[in-house]
C-alpha cells in the first residue's frame, strides 16, 4: 500500500521537474533541490516496498517502518501540490493583472521559503527512515530468496487441517454437491479431466473437496489417490516432492531417498511414470495462480485411462482456465440458502437447540451479516455459544460490534486469517483499488463505471500502452472479480456487469485495514468519532441526520463521500479551513439545490458528482477546473452548460440527462442538455450524454467529428437535415462502442443512410421514424444490443435485422405497420432477449423452427389486435420467462390450445400477463388458470418489482 503512495509522489515530482517555466527554474530554485533529494530517496525505497508489503501481517518492526514512509509520502505530496497552486492563478489582463501577478510573486518567495523548509524538515525524516532501512535490509533480502516454511505458512497449513477433520454432524448442505461431483468424476471418458471447485475464502471448497476424496466410491474407482496442499509459502519443488512421497506410499512401496536431491525436471519424471498406467486421482487443494497449476500439470498424464484432477481455488480465473485445456468442469460453490444457514448457525451457538425465542431477531440480524458463508456461521456462533443467553445485551453486542470482534476476538481469528489471505495475495496497485471499496455503505450496490471513474479519478490505475485507463481499470474490476473479492450483483442483457458488491464480512476487514492505514475515514450516524485525525485522505460520510464537524483541520483531504445524508449539506460550514488539495466530490444524491460555490477553489478536483441533486444552474468559474476529468450531472436539473466548459481540456465523461417517466403514448422520455457549438475542442471526452442538436444550423453535429475519443455518444432533438452530417461525423469516431439518437419530434425522420458500418458499436438506440432500416446496421459485427422506436417502417424490419451476427437484445416498439411477423429459421442465433411493444396492426406472429434458438425472454405489449400466442412458439427451448403487458385476456387462452394437460410451452420457468388497472399492477400466472379463467394474483412484491421494470423499461 506504501508503495501506492510513492509512485503517486514520485509522479508528481516527475511533473514538477518536467515543468520548463523558468519562475520554477529560478525563483523556486531551493525547492527544487529539495525535490531532487527527495525524488532519489524514495526511488531507493520504492524497491523495497513491495517486498516489505508481505512481510506487514508477521513482522511489527517492519510494519512501523512502512507506516512511516507511507506518512511521510503523503506529506510530501501534499507539500508539492501546495507548491504547485502557488503559480496555478489566473491573475487576469491590463494594467490590474499586472498588478496582481506582481503582488503574487512577492507573496510566492515567501511560500517558496517555507514550502523550501518544509521539504527540509521531510528529508531530515528521511534520513532517519532510511538508517531503520539499513537495519531491516537483511530481512527483505531473505524474503525476495523466496518463500519457506515461516510460523504464517504453518499456521495457515493448521487451520487448513482442521477443514480435513471435521464430523459429518458438522456439515450441511453438501449432499447434493458431493453427489455431483461424484457424478464428474466417475462420468465415462477416458481422457484425464480437471474438475474445479472455486468460490470466495471461507465457502467450503476444501470441506467439500474433502468428502468427495473420502468418498469410499471415489476410493473403490481410481487406484491411486494422493491429496496435495498447494501452499503459497512453498516452492513448487517441494509440492512435487510431497506428492511422489504421497503417491508411493499410496502404492504402498518404499519411499526412495534420492527423492530429496532431485530437481523439477526429474520429479515430473518421476510421478509422470509412477502414474502413466494407473487410473489415479489427485486433489490440488488451495491453488491460486494459474502458474502453480503449469507447475505441476506436465507431471500429471494423460494416460487415456479415465483419471481426473480435482482443485480447489479462489481464483474463478485459474477454474475456467483449467476447465477449458482439460475439457472438464467447474463447481461454483454458492453461498448456504437461509434455512440450512440458520440450521448451521443453531448447532453451533445452541448445541444442536433451538433459538430462544427472545433471541431469534438478534441471531438472524448476525447471520443476515454472515451471508450464507459457511466458515463465518460457524466461527461467529462459536463466539456466541460462549454467551449467556440471558444476557440479551451481550448478544446484541456482537451484533452492533462485529467489525470490532473479528478484529479483536481471538476465537474468530481463523476467520480473519482466511478472509485476508485473498487481500494479502493482491499486487499493490490492485490493493488500493479493493480498499477503496469501504467508502461505500453496508450493502450498497456499487456501479461499475462510477467504481471506474473514481479509480481514475484518485490515480489508482496504471497506464498501458494502446489502452484507456478506464479499459485498465475494467481489467482491474474484473481481476477482483475472478479472485472471489467481489462478486457481480447485476448485468446487463448482453452480460456485462452493471452493478458489484463485496460481502459484508470482508468489508469489514477492509475497513479495518482502511483506518489503520489511513486510507479512507467512514462516519456515520452512530459513529461520528471523538476525534479526527489531522492526516484524514479520504472522508465518507453515511446516513447522517446531523452536521458533522470535525475537531480539528483537514486541509489535506483527498476525496470527501456522502451517502444517504439527509440534512442539506454545506460545505463550507463543515469544513470551514478549507480542503484545496480535494481530488474527488462525490455528492450524489445529497438534498442540494445550488452548486457548490466552494468548488471554485479546487484546482486539483478531478471528479465532481451531483448526480441526483435538484441542482439547476452551473456557473461561469467551473471553467476553473482546469484538471477535471468527470462531471456527473445526471438525474439533477442543469438543462444547459456554459461556454467556460470549453476549458475543461481533460474532461473525459460529461453526463446531463434526466429520465422523466411519461404516459407510453409520449414521444419523448429524456430531457439533455444545450452545449456551446464549440463542443468539439473537448478532445478528451470519451462519454457525452445527452446533447440537444437542434440548435445553430448543424455546428454542434460537425463538431463532434473532432471528438476522436469517444467511447458512448447520446444526441437528441436531431433533425432529418443534419442526417448527412451527422453520418459524417460519426465516421471519424473510430471508438464509438454505444449511440443513442432521438429524433426533434415524433414523426421527424431519422436520415443514416449515408453512413458505413461502425466497427465497433455494440449498443444502439434510435427513437424516431425511419423510411428504412439503415443498410449498415445488419453488417455490425460487434452489435449486442439494438432498440429501435416509433420507427413505422412498412417492410417488415425481421427481413434484415434477423441477419446482425451477434444480437443478444432486440426492443421493437412502434417499429411495423404491418399485421403479420415471420421469425425465420436462419434468424436471430444468438439473441436472448425480445421485446415487442405497439404494434397497432399486428395480428399473427410466427415463429419457424430453428429461429431464435438462445431465446430467453419474450415480452409482448400493446399489441392490441393480436389473436393468439406466437405460433411455433413450442420451438423456443430456451425460453425462461414468457410475459404479456396490457394484451387481451382471451389471447391467454391460446397457450394450451388441446386441452388443460397440454401445455404448449411447459419448458418456461415463468408465464404471466400484466395489465394496469386503477390501484395498481395486475398480475396473471399461468398456475392461477381454471377452467380456462384467470385469477389476478396478490399485489405483492412481484407484482411491484413488474411495476419496476416497466418504469424502467420505458
């Protein structure tokens, strides 16, 4: 984590030396000197950070040590920012701007002189830090040698071993999962197959693994089994020693002693021939890198005689990977249901018991937390069988208290252990972005691209040759999901992922780590801490009804948070020193109705949020911002931006819409914003959402041919005139991934004719008439998704459409004029989701063999005059849900047309029909049929959540 700090220091001091501005030269002459030391004493140390970073958990002294350099790197950094804000001032023109520039300089040599001792002071700590260096040196050089058996490796081999011993009496809900892998394994192929356990720390995968082993079955089927701990504190000699060991004393002869003095290349010798004419199973248990598994696969033969490989890992990346060459099979371990969850829990905290009645809501309340993880239920209801269970306040202790007792209380120190080994095995750069994860509150779902653009926006992310950081940063995302540290909540129909979570208990453990490491300060309103640290970098504030004041200064805050405060925050009020070095403002939602004036003074604040804000106005001086890179205005009431925002030259992603929800029958659901006609020297942008193009005779459209970088473009209000144009301009936006167009009104043509394929667009929505279905959209080649709407084409929009190659989700709504649609054989082979919606003529709709054969989801709405369910519609094996939204009843009717046992779409997990009635959302399932008659359902959480995806879907 130190080392983060560093190489964001070092950075900046690369920035400022890089700056040919002869005031720095010569007026700033003794800071420079300073910054020279400086740069070299923390380049020196830098190469040591990362080798001391896994030495933090076992050795206090050099823990100390790191704390140390990371504290002074963060003074440092703020020293040279304060520096850098002395000749940041824009002191205006004429004879007054002299003036002032002069007034300035005279005050800049005095900050210069004390910016110049400060540094000083720095690098008198240094040379302290650097003589405790010296000292620990011998310590790093034996920790860069490698790996061995220290007290953690075997500690964590112990705690491992237990998993090994356990009773059956201990374990639920494994039964079904044995049976399966069971089934993998005896499954008839004689190649050598891999079969992969993989799921978060603490979910059972070496428990589960285990009982398979153990399996007298399993033992009866393979001749020869040897279970194998892959221990990161070995080297992979010594797996590969341990497990010819194992296997000659599995075929009960005599171990030789060369064994020891062999090297790699001969022990793979060895196994491989011990192994080539035996059927065998080898359990790999704890592996985490795929490189530990290309350590020891060449030993392991495909000897054609149906022998299998079973792992266990955290990484699903290492799972999917292993399954793939070896055409196996991956088990991903789920979380325990709630009721086996609570049957756990109660064995363990009441000795096989029942719940005292007066404790049930406390003991659910935990267990809620521990969220279905099996070594969490266990280890906190260890600790709570130790209670008194008449002491109701000592229960609901743990309870309220439970960061505090897995970080304190012995009894559960296996469970910390196992959740921090995952963090523990992060590079440096990937640890910081999974610590910044605690800002967010207790089970709040985290979106993707926000998570990206504040990883950015705080310097977390590391550039690449040929890609943007936001494509890195998605790597990292995607990294932490792989490795079991988070875990998708949401996606999108194409698959990509919408929203993330992190489970309760190891954001716990971050939090902690957070505090100790001054990473990020959390406030809340049962918790507003006694005393503020003075070094805060990082301030979230949650669920406050209160005016949080800080004791003392936090001048040097980093990035200030609020989620779900509820008093209308003022900011100058709540930190009335000031915070000029903020690099991130994130105030989405809060009950603010004006923008923010403190903002003006923030040279260095990359990332601005007022998304959701009643905000309506954005002032002139925003063009102050000159390192901005996000401004999120989306949800809020800004309708126009002014001309200043063409100073913004870093500006990446400029979102201003808001979706109103209108009657179905309104053309228009999103009101965007009025932009400058110069919008085109924004060259940085990468998203723009939404613009109103209807304004200054086609500029606006031209120039956004300058906007080379953008990845999202969302235009509205266009005209059929500016088509040509606009075809044009997209043209030249070789990374264009998603567009949205409206047309100026309903019936407006939306002219594209003249533009070739987009090779990279994956999403596009057009709402607006169309004479034809534009001739490059079925030759998109990247194109998931496409939603087209009010286009009133009178060919039939199936004919070409059905050939776009890698379609997953079509919404058609007021698309046809026609009575009659034909799904064709060869149509649509990729495609998951359809929604038809309004098609006022529409009369049969026909479905052929072979077509849509991915078809997960069909939605029909509104259409008015059709007779019956789609003929053919049996030929959709894949179909899960089937809904129809404001259609007749009697058309219901037609699913099961021979008879009440012949049910012509059987396959589907869910059929229903809504209708909006006075009151609320009526809901039809197909069980509550009778006699040909339906039965609205209860108005309940269904029935609301359909309301909600209508909504949203509109």
């Amino acid at each position: 984590m130190a080392e983060s700090s560093v190489k964001y220091l070092l950075e900046k001091l690369a920035a400022i030396f890089e700056n040919d501005d002869h005031l720095l030269g010569v007026l700033f002459g003794s800071v420079r000197e300073e910054g020279v030391y400086l740069r070299g004493e923390f380049e020196r140390m830098k190469a040591f950070l990362r080798t001391a970073d896994t030495l933090l958990e076992t050795d206090q002294e050099v823990e100390v040590w790191v704390k140390q350099v990371r504290d002074v790197a963060h003074e440092a950094e703020d020293i040279l920012d304060e520096f850098t804000l002395l000749h940041e001032h824009d002191h205006g023109h004429g004879i007054y701007g002299s003036l002032r520039t002069l007034g300035c300089c005279i005050k800049n040599v005095k900050a210069c002189y004390r910016i110049a001792s400060e540094l000083k002071a720095i690098n008198a700590r240094i040379k302290n830090i650097s003589e405790v260096h010296k000292r620990l040196r011998h310590k790093f050089i034996k920790a860069e040698q490698g790996p061995g058996f220290d007290s953690v490796g075997n500690t964590w081999q112990d705690l491992r071993g237990d998993a090994l011993l356990l009773d059956k009496s201990d374990l639920v809900g494994l039964d079904e999962p044995i049976n399966q892998l069971v089934r993998w394994l005896f499954k008839s192929s004689p190649g050598r197959k891999v079969v992969s356990l993989a799921g978060m720390g603490g979910m059972g995968k070496t428990t589960l693994a285990k009982q398979v082993y153990d399996d007298l079955e399993v033992k009866k089927h393979f001749k020869v089994c040897a279970w194998i701990t892959v221990n990161r504190s070995l080297k992979s000699g010594e797996i590969l020693k341990d497990m010819a060991q194992q296997l000659f004393k599995a075929m009960r002869r005599q171990v030789p002693q060369v064994i020891v003095n062999m090297d790699n290349d001969q022990l793979k010798t060895m196994i491989k021939e011990l192994l080539q004419k035996r059927r065998y199973l080898i359990v790999l248990d704890d592996v985490w890198h795929l490189y530990e598994w290309h350590a020891i696969q060449n030993a392991l033969p495909n000897n054609r005689c149906g022998s299998r490989i079973m792992l266990t890992t955290r990484n699903s990346d290492v799972a999917s990977t292993t399954r793939v060459l070896s055409n196996g099979k991956t088990y991903e371990l789920k979380p325990l249901p709630p009721l086996e969850s609570w049957d756990l829990f109660c064995r363990k905290a009441f000795r096989q018991n029942k719940c005292p009645l007066h404790l049930e809501d406390i003991c659910k309340d935990i267990l809620k937390r521990c969220e279905g993880l099996p070594l969490a239920i266990v280890a906190i209801s260890g600790v709570l069988a130790t209670k008194d269970k008449r002491r109701i306040d000592e229960w609901d202790m743990v309870g309220r208290t439970l960061g505090a007792e897995i970080e304190g209380n012995d009894k559960l120190k296996h469970l910390r252990k196992v959740l921090s080994l995952s963090f523990n095995d992060l590079p440096y750069f990937l640890k910081s972005c999974f610590l910044y994860l605690s800002i967010f509150p207790e089970g709040h779902l985290i979106a993707r691209m926000r998570l990206i653009r504040l990883w950015v926006a705080e310097g977390f992310i590391e550039a690449k040759e040929g890609r943007t950081l936001e494509e890195v940063a998605d790597d990292y995302l995607h990294e932490l999901l792989n490795r079991s540290l988070m875990q998708v909540a949401t996606t999108t129909p194409d698959g990509r992922v919408k929203t993330c979570r992190i489970h309760d208990l190891l954001r716990e453990i971050i939090i902690s780590k957070s505090r100790d490491q001054n990473f990020t300060t959390i406030v809340k309103e049962k918790s507003v801490p006694a005393q503020w640290s003075d070094k805060i970098r990082r301030l979230s504030i949650h669920d406050t009804l209160q005016t949080v004041r800080p004791n003392r200064s936090v001048s040097q805050l980093r990035s200030l948070f609020m989620f779900g405060v509820r008093i209308r925050p003022s900011i100058n009020a709540l930190f009335p020193s000031g915070f000029r070095l903020l690099n991130v403002l994130d105030l989405h939602s809060s009950p603010l109705k004006r923008f923010p004036i403190v903002v003006v003074d923030l040279h260095f604040l990359k990332y601005l949020s007022l998304r959701d804000t009643k905000v309506k106005t954005v002032p002139r001086y925003i063009g102050k911002l000159q390192n901005l890179e996000t401004l999120d205005l989306k949800h809020s009431n800004v309708s126009e931006l002014p001309d200043e925002i063409l100073k913004l030259q870093r500006l990446r992603h400029l979102l201003v819409y808001k979706h109103e929800y209108v009657s179905y029958e309104q053309f228009s659901s999103k009101n965007g914003f009025k932009v400058t006609p110069k919008i085109g020297v924004l060259q940085a942008l990468q998203k723009l959402c939404f613009i109103e193009v209807n304004q200054d005779g086609g500029t606006i459209i031209r120039e956004l041919g300058k906007l080379t970088q953008l990845r999202r473009l969302g235009l509205l209000k266009l005209r059929k005139a500016d088509g040509k144009a606009l075809c044009s301009s997209i043209e030249k936006l070789s990374n264009l991934h998603a567009l949205s167009i409206a047309s100026v009104k309903e019936d407006e043509i939306i002219d594209l004719q003249h533009l070739s394929s987009p090779p990279l667009l994956q999403r596009l929505y057009m709402r607006g008439r169309l004479d034809a279905i534009p001739h490059w959209i079925p030759s998109l080649p990247s194109l998931v998704r496409l939603s087209l709407k009010w286009s009133r084409l009178k060919d039939d929009p199936l004919i070409s459409l059905r050939h776009i190659p890698n379609l997953v989700q079509l919404e058609l709504c007021q698309v046809f004029v026609g009575d009659r649609l034909c799904f064709k054989a060869d149509g649509f082979r990729k495609l998951k989701i359809l929604s038809l919606d309004k098609f006022d003529e529409l009369k049969c709709i026909h479905v052929e063999m072979g077509a849509m054969d991915c078809l997960e989801k069909l939605s029909i709405q509104r259409c008015k005059l059709l007779e019956k369910v789609p003929s053919g519609i049996e030929h959709l094996r894949k179909l899960k849900i089937l809904e129809f939204s404001d259609m007749p009843v009697d058309l219901m009717k037609t699913i099961r047309p021979d008879g009440k046992d012949n049910w012509r779409v059987s396959h589907v997990a869910e059929v229903y029909s809504t209708y909006w009635r006075e009151g609320g959302w009526e809901v039809y399932s197909i069980d509550s049929m009778t006699d040909g008659e339906y039965c609205p359902l209860p108005n309940n959480d269904f029935s609301h959540e359909l309301e909600t995806r209508w909504k949203s879907w509109k």
